[in-house]
C-alpha cells in the first residue's frame, strides 16, 4: 500500500507562500520606519545646531534684526516639518505593528496546517508499520503451517 498523500499540501504551500510575503511587508515597513526615524533624528539636529548658533552669536551680540527674524523664520518651519514628521513616524510605527501582527496570524495559521500534516504522517507511518507486522504475521503463520505439515 503507498503512501497516502497530504490532502491540504496544497493549502500549505499557500500559508507558507503567505508568510513569505508578509515578511516581506514587514522587511519594507521596519525600512520606511527607520528611514523616517533617521530623517526626524537630522531634523531634530538641524533644530538644535540652528538654536545654538543663534545663542552663541546672541552673547557676542552679532545677530542683527534682519537675520534673527530669517533665523526664526527657518526655525517655524523646521517646527513644522518636525511635527509633520513626528506623525509620519507614528503612521509607520502603527503600519509596521500592523504588519507584524499579520505576520505572526498568517505563522499561527501555517502552523495549524503544519501540525495536521505532521498527525497524517505519523497516522500514516502507524498505519504502514501495523500492515507491515501483520504481513509478517501471516508469514509466520503459513511457515509454522508448513513446518507443522511437514513434521
């Protein structure tokens, strides 16, 4: 008797072909996230290098009132872009547990298939090695049979 094969093979295939693709979302989501992390970082520094020249030439007394209003001009919108973003970074940080949770439904899910492959292998396996002890069995019968037959 061959081996009876895993009727949900094909429904596995596509569980693990769907882990596939939502590590790969994942991959891009933690990319994005750290992309726009590096940009509110530069942001930030840019804000604080700005800020601390400003205080430096205001103790030597070199800012003049055109440039300080430039200065604080740039400073508004730098504010601006850091809060745009703040939430950007938020977005993705939300995108990216979004993803992750898919991945780890769509692992629960290969799982379960996983599982019922391994109980039909080993019913399977069970089934094989109980045919198997009884063909020897019945050999053993005939030949006790025929060693009685010839005694």
């Amino acid at each position: 008797m061959g081996r009876q094969p895993f009727q949900l093979q094909p429904v596995l295939i596509y569980r693990e072909s769907l882990v596939e693709a939502r590590k790969v979302e994942l991959a891009a989501a933690l990319k994005a996230q750290a992309q726009a992390e590096r940009t509110l970082r530069e942001l930030q520094e840019e804000r604080a290098r700005c800020q601390a020249q400003v205080r430096a030439q205001r103790l030597l007394d070199r800012l003049d009132p055109l440039e300080l209003t430039v200065v604080e001009a740039y400073l508004v919108r730098l504010d601006e872009r850091l809060a745009e973003q703040i939430a950007l970074v938020q977005q993705l940080a939300a995108q990216t547990e979004q993803r992750r949770m898919a991945l780890t439904e769509a692992l629960k899910e290969q799982k379960k298939i996983q599982r019922l492959k391994e109980r039909h292998e080993l019913s399977t396996a069970q089934e094989e090695a109980r045919l198997d002890q009884a063909r020897i069995d019945d050999l053993n019968t005939a030949r006790y049979a025929r060693r009685k037959a010839v005694s």
